[in-house]
C-alpha cells in the first residue's frame, strides 16, 4: 500500500526519525550506522538539487533565445 506523508514541516532530524519508524514498522532491520532515513533524505537533496539546476539551466536558455528573438527583430526593423 503506497501512501504520502507531509514532512515538510519537520525540521531534518524529525524526518529521519519518521522514515526510520516507518521502516520499522515495516519490519525492515536496519544498524543505527544505516539510518535509512537519514540516506533517503540526503538522496532526495541530491535529486531536489539537480532538478532546481536543471530549471534555472532551462530558464536561462528561455531568456537567452527571448533576447535572441528580440535582437534579430530589431535588426529586421532596421533594414
């Protein structure tokens, strides 16, 4: 059964706790080293991370062809 959970209310610390009893519940053995909480939390950084870069790469683009377009109009008024 899949079901969300809302943690982006709970400071770092409160996250890992959640997900580790999560996975205790689920009956999944874990050394306190592991902390699956704390490795899925720093995963979801990672990815959050490199989705957020793409988009600003993906708006940077937008802006430079917008300025592009303008540009070549501008020259196409002049002529």
């Amino acid at each position: 059964m899949n079901q969300r959970l809302n943690v982006y209310y709970f400071s770092g610390w409160q996250k890992v706790k959640i997900i580790n009893e999560i996975y205790t519940g689920m009956g999944v053995e874990y050394s306190k080293e592991e902390q699956p909480g704390k490795k899925l939390l720093e995963d979801f950084k990672v990815q959050q991370k490199k989705e957020w870069q793409a988009a600003k790469e993906q708006k940077k683009a937008e802006r430079m062809a917008k300025k592009q377009r303008k540009a070549e109009q501008k020259a196409e008024r002049k002529k």
